[in-house]
C-alpha cells in the first residue's frame, strides 16, 4: 500500500513538473471574464466522446470563448488552450500567415455594419497591439497581411483599403474585394440581382479583366440570357474564382462556377443553386442569391454560404460533384493543408475528415463564434 501511495505522488509531482514546462500554453491567467475559467492550461473543455486526441490534427485553431468572446488560441497538438486573450465583439478575421487578425473591439453592437476593430497579434497569448479604426464586418486580408478591404457600407459602390502598420486608407471603385496574387485588389459591381448587369465585370487594380460577356459565353450560355455574379474570391498564382447564375428566358436557371486566369476560363464547373434551401421554388430574388464563397487551400473544393454568409454551408468536392450540407453555421475554414474541414455549430466544431462523409469525424465540445485554422 505505502508503495502504491509513493508511486501515485511521483508520478503526480511529474504532471504537474511538465504542465509547468509549456510554455505559452499552460498559464493561468486571469485576463479572460468569469465565464472563462482561470485555468486556461487545461484541455478538460476540450475532451469530449468525438474529440481528436493530441496530435490527430494538425495547426492550431484561433476562436472566441465564452460570454465575452474571448480571443484564444487552441493548439491541437496539445489540445490545450493559450493564455486567454482579449474580450471581443465575437468576429475576428485573421491574417494568411495566422500571426494577426482583426477583431471587432468589446462593446461593439451585433447589427453594427460598421464596427470598430482592433489588430490582435497572435503569438503566444493573443493581446491588442493597434487600433484599425471602423471597417465592415465582410473585410478580407491580403496574402502578405499588410492590407485589409471591405466594402464601405456607407457607399456600397467603394472599396476601401487600410494598411494595417498604420491604418492609412485609399478608395476603389466597385465593392466585394478580394485579394489576387502580388496584392492585386478584385472587386465587381454590387447591384439589385433584379436587373440584368451591364456596367462591368470582374476588375483588378480598378481594371476590368473579366467581363459579363465572357462570364456568360463561358457558361454556354443564351447571349440573351441574364448572368448575376453571386460571389467571388482568389485563389492562387493569380486565379479569380466566380460563382454565378444563369436565367435564360423560359428555362431554369443554372449555377456556374469559373476559374479565370489572365482573362481565360481555364475551368468551368455547373453548381445548384440551392433553391429549395433558399425557400426559391424557382423565381429569383436579388436578397436570397449573394452568398459568400471560398476556395479550398488547393483549390479542388468551395463552400458556398448562403444569404451573403449568414446562412448554411455547402461543401462542393468540384472534382466528384459531391456535395456535404446544408451545414449550419456561424463560421468555417479548413486545415492548412486542406485535408481537414471545421465548421463551427451550436454543439461545437465539428471536423469532418478527408472523405468529407456525412458525418463529422470529430467534434471539440467547443461553442465559438468566430474560427480560424492556421
């Protein structure tokens, strides 16, 4: 029995000697809320019947916990939290390179389309390094994290750009930026779907290198047809990626999606629309076809949310047609090296592995807001 006890009290002294050798991970801190609990080092609010051992998953996931959206970091080789960060307004969008992200500041309203934003630098213990002013909710980074976008949401027909050094800002003609390669800034019309587009297509740097003729011929389509752009976004060495919907009088439309590289349609993929999901039983609305759209890490997936982002998720695998959803949702991303696809729910997050099968693989019993995967 003594024996037994001394055992029990070496191998205790020797947890507690290893949890006191993480470094960033594995503090106590009190800068979270109550609703946070003080032992953040803990991986217990971590450990659920699905949950991913240590180490199943790679990178680590940036969310915001608790009442007060506290900004941490969980790191899934350990499955540990961070020190706890700054209280937040529950959105964050963070930087390519995961070392950044901006953050609605404390305090801000939930139907505020123009919240204030904080740059919290993501090392260690995620803490508020500057302030980047009012931006709209719907911002996006560039690939080298040095610049921000978002459509001004007091004039719907601006980008506007903030250098996140020094919060400096610039206008640009035309709205729902997107970043290409070398910081080429991608934007396009933002009109009432009720009417047939003629202004301009797909432009970069302010120049248009898309046009709605071509977005239509691609698509094989009638020339009397009508095409809404519904989202886009970029992709790497210089790809625009365009989802959009083709009316031709008297037939259903038809959702296609498009890879342009140097004015070329180098792929063209038919997508559903999603009717029945969108409460559509065939006739089309300018509200329910914005969706937002995002390319997978390798670009042979796209997640299409409906209702400009707020609605449920769809999963398009455009190598096999397949889809996974609808998902509901209040944030995504996938792992860094794509295999992995997280989806933040009302349970948790749930990780759905590469065989994207209808039911998640893992799920970290979790509530988050906002996530990232980096």
């Amino acid at each position: 029995m003594n024996r037994a006890i001394t055992i029990a009290v070496v191998l205790a002294l020797a947890a507690l000697t290893v949890v006191a050798a993480i470094g960033g991970f594995g503090q106590e801190t009190t800068a979270a809320g109550d609703d946070v609990p003080r032992d953040d080092s803990g991986s217990r609010d971590l450990i659920g019947p699905h949950s991913p051992g240590p180490g199943a998953l790679p990178g680590t996931l940036i969310v915001t916990r608790g009442e007060d959206c506290v900004v941490q970091l969980v790191d899934l080789g350990r499955m540990r939290f961070s020190k706890a960060g700054p209280r937040s307004g529950c959105d964050l969008i963070v930087a390519p390179d995961g070392e950044t992200a901006a953050v609605v500041a404390r305090g801000q309203a939930t139907d505020e389309p123009a919240p204030m934003f904080d740059l919290v630098a993501l090392d260690g213990r995620p803490e508020v390094v500057g302030q980047l002013g009012r931006m709209a909710r719907d911002l996006v980074w560039s690939r080298d994290g040095t610049k921000l976008a978002f459509c001004d949401a007091a004039n719907s027909s601006e980008t506007v750009v903030v250098e996140a050094e020094d919060g400096a800002r610039r206008t640009w003609a035309d709205c729902w930026p997107a970043f290409g390669s070398e910081g080429a800034l991608v934007t396009r019309t933002l009109v009432d779907l009720t009417q047939q587009l003629e202004t301009t297509g797909i432009q970069q740097d302010g120049d248009e290198v898309v046009t709605l003729d071509q977005l239509l011929g691609a698509a094989s389509s009638d020339p009397s047809g009508q095409v809404f752009t519904l989202g886009h976004t970029t992709g790497a060495d210089g790809v625009i990626a365009v989802s959009l919907v083709v009316a031709e009088p008297g037939v259903d439309p038809i959702g296609s999606f498009q890879l342009w590289r140097a004015g070329t349609a180098t792929e063209v993929t038919e997508i559903p629309l999603f009717l029945a999901e969108r409460g559509i039983p065939g006739e089309l609305t300018p509200v329910a076809l914005r969706d937002q759209l995002a390319l997978s890490p390798d670009g042979s997936e796209i997640a299409i949310v409906l209702e400009d982002g707020a609605g449920p998720l769809f999963l398009l695998d455009k190598r096999t047609s397949n889809v996974l959803g609808p998902l509901e949702q209040h944030d995504f991303d996938w792992s860094p090296d794509g295999r992995w696809f997280a989806v933040a729910g009302e349970a948790g997050i749930d990780v759905y592995g590469p065989l994207r099968e209808a039911e998640p693989t893992y799920q970290i019993p979790l509530r988050t807001a906002a996530l990232a995967w980096r």
